[in-house]
C-alpha cells in the first residue's frame, strides 16, 4: 500500500500555525519539528502502526476525537521545493501548507473531505477489530460528563463497544480481555489532571500488562502543552478525576503520559508502543474544541474555571459559553447574567433553571487566554462575593486542586500569590522528574 502522509483538519480540530518554542519549553519525546510544517497526529503515520497490528485481533480505546484528514500527495513547485528540505521526505512534503492544496484521500469509510474515523480506518483497510472500548462521553462523545454509559454496537462497522463509564467496570472482563491481542488507544486530551481519558487508559494498560496484551498510543497534541502549573496532586485525595502525582497542568501529551506512568511505576509495565506526533513541540498552538470546551478559549480557560466544579458556583454548563462564563443567582455586582439550560452535554446543568448574575471571559483575546493557565483568581472573588464561608465548597474541590491546603487558605483570607507559593518547589520537581 502506498504511504499516505496526512495531516489533521477537521472542522472541530483546525490546527492552527506553529509557534515559535517558548523560552526553555522542550520538544516532545519524538523530536523536533520539520521547518513550516504542520502537525501531524499519531494516527496519520500509519507506515509506524499498520505492520504491528497484521494478523491480530485488535482493539481500540477511543472516542469521537479519533479522526484525521489524509491527502493524496500534492503537487506542483512547492512540493518538489519542499522535498529538498532537510529531513523532509516526498510524503511529508504532501502534508506541508502547499499552494497546489489538499486533494482528499479516497479511503473507504471516509468522509468527502478525506477526514475518516480510526474504527473506520482500521475496518476498511481489512484488520480484524474485534471491539471497541469507550472513555467517559462515550464512543461518540455525546453523553454528559460523568454520565454512565452501557454497552452498545457501533452502527456503522458493527463491532461491539464496551462501555468503561457505565459505574462498575474498572476494567473490562476477563472474557473481553481475551478477545484481543493488541490495543490501539486514540483520544485527544487537553493536558489537565481531571481530564479523565488519561485515566482510562492507565487502567487499561494495568488491565493489558497482566494478560501479555500490547498497547499502541497513537499520540495527539496537548493543546496546553506549554504550561505547567498547580499543585501536585496529593494521592489521599486520588479520584476519577485524579490518578497520578502530577500538576493540574502537566504539559504531557497522552503518549507522553503513558510512557512517564509506566517509567515512574505509577501504573503497570505493558508492552507499549506510542505513535508519536510530529511537527509538535510544547509549545505549539493547536486548536480542538469538543462538544463540551465548545471554542478555542474554553480549552484555554478549561484549567481554572472547573475548578467551579468543585463550589456551589456554575462554570456555563448548560449554556452556549460553557467554560468562559460563570455565576450564581446572588452573586452581587455583575451586569452579565445566564440561565442554565439543558443542552446536549448537559442534560441537567447545576443551577438549572436559575437565573444567575457573574462574569464573561468569551471576549476575552485568544493569546491572552492562552497565558492564563491556572489562576484562582476567578473563584476567590466569587467566594468573596458570595459570603457564604465554608458551604461555598463541596468535597469535589479538593479532588479538582489535587489537595487539602488551598480551600484552608482561602477561608483564611490568603492571597492567589501566598497560595501559588505553596506549591512551586513541588513544580519544580516535577519539571525535573518530566
């Protein structure tokens, strides 16, 4: 089969142009990016993981994110100039911005654009997937956070899909274990500690290392790869939405994430194999809204306004700004106010119903939004505001934090910068242990 080097361009995953590195930030563990290029996902090098799933059953732990766009080689002076670049071979000159375009791929299953669903993919090229395995929001990625979520069939290949979020499996049964010999995991993460896709494929690496099953990552990029921020998470508050002593911001990306699990010993030695990406560094903007960080600004301000998960405040689920709003029916001072609905994500957002008063950061530049990273300063000003004490917080909030200490320094009055202080030399063992 001929080599078909691709890049990803879908309307939900745009990849936007590469960033210069910033400061001392590292490149990911598959090297340096090619001059110009664009990123390409794990999933697109299919020359790396084609060969290792020939003549086995295989499985695949994904979800709607799952996809890539594949081009026919372009053509034309650009190409033939691209080739000459160092490094760069014919192929990948075909995935360069070219002025001659993307000529979509035909590949059975795909879309017209040439953008085509891994299942989809590994079906139509003849390999022998004998289930799929599905992350919190299911396969398709419609079901709302933490919603349980039961076995199906998918309706377009007709492979059986076991749920892994239907609030008893931990990990699949024995009887599903033994249907396959290898396991592709494709999803695409944000780069925070309580997004939960990390987890499952840890315990699905356990679940592999202990029947002899190989794992093949197929990586994507972090699209907050260029922070890293927050406390280190406390393991007597590890959760669902928690499992590894890394930060809130752990600048890793999924492939990163399994090999630093394994190296480390927080999870089970497996035989794995991780795809990198490539034209990726940390420090590449990379774009990739999804059903529930609907915009851009939302993934960037992802980190600090979930936080709110863990208060009496609402972040905008329930809303078309979920993640760039949030606000409670007293909150006083505030001319910007919402009314959470349910929508698709949402079924039944907290304070629905309700009209609330608070902030909206939807305007705010995308390269300011960007920079933020982690701040507490959106929750101290409304747990100020609100003067409710102790009952502004649930127990989620220290399983979001990753610890005990800044819901005390809160009530006690402490700065963002007297508590941002407690944790920096515990980021600075992490940056080292990364």
């Amino acid at each position: 089969m001929k080599r078909l080097l691709v890049f990803l361009t879908l309307a939900a995953f745009a990849v936007m142009p590469r960033a210069a590195a910033q400061g001392a930030q590292p490149v990911s563990a598959c090297g340096a990016p090619l001059p110009h290029a664009p990123v390409l996902v794990g999933m697109t090098d299919t020359a790396a993981y084609f060969p290792k799933l020939k003549g086995l059953r295989v499985a695949v732990l994904a979800n709607h994110t799952a996809v890539a766009r594949f081009c026919e080689p372009a053509q034309g002076k650009y190409a033939a100039e691209a080739e000459r670049l160092p490094g760069v071979s014919a192929g990948e000159a075909a995935a360069l911005p070219d002025r001659a375009g993307c000529r979509p791929a035909r590949l059975p299953g795909a879309s017209a654009d040439g953008t085509i669903h891994l299942v989809d993919l590994l079906h139509g090229r003849g390999f022998n997937v004998t289930g799929i395995f599905s992350p919190e929001h299911g396969f398709r990625g419609t079901a709302d956070a933490g919603e349980h979520v039961g076995n199906s069939v998918d309706g377009r290949t007709g492979i059986p899909i076991r749920s892994l979020y239907d609030g008893n499996t931990k990990r699949p049964s024995d009887e599903a274990m033994q249907s396959f010999d290898v396991l592709v995991v494709d999803m695409q993460d944000v780069g925070l500690r309580f997004y939960t896709y990390y987890i499952t494929m840890l315990r699905m690496m356990d679940a592999c290392a202990e029947f002899g099953r190989t794992v093949v990552v197929l990586d994507r990029p972090n699209p907050n790869g260029h922070l890293i921020d927050g406390p280190v998470l406390d393991m007597k508050y590890k959760s669902g939405v928690g499992a590894l002593p890394i930060p809130v911001l752990h600048g890793l990306t999924m492939g990163e994430i399994a090999r630093m699990a394994v190296g480390e010993g927080w999870s089970r030695k497996c035989r794995l194999d991780v795809v990198c990406c490539r034209n990726y560094t940390h420090a590449t903007p990379y774009r990739l809204p999804s059903p529930n960080l609907p915009t851009q600004r939302a993934v960037y301000l992802y980190p600090s306004l979930c936080l709110f998960e863990g208060t009496v405040v609402s972040l905008g689920r329930g809303t078309d700004k979920p993640f760039e709003i949030y606000g409670h029916p007293d909150m006083k001072g505030y001319g910007f106010s919402f009314t959470p609905r349910p929508t698709a994500g949402a079924k039944h957002p907290p304070l629905e119903g309700r009209l609330c008063y608070g902030a909206d950061l939807s305007r705010m530049p995308l390269d300011e939004a960007r920079q933020v990273g982690l701040t507490l300063r959106y929750v101290i000003e409304a747990y100020r505001n609100l003067g409710l004490g102790e009952r502004f917080f649930t127990p989620m909030f220290e399983k979001l934090i990753g610890v005990g200490y800044v819901r005390e320094m809160i009530l006690a009055g402490a700065s963002e910068a007297e508590i941002r202080a407690c944790w920096q030399e515990d980021l600075r063992r992490f940056r080292r242990q990364r």
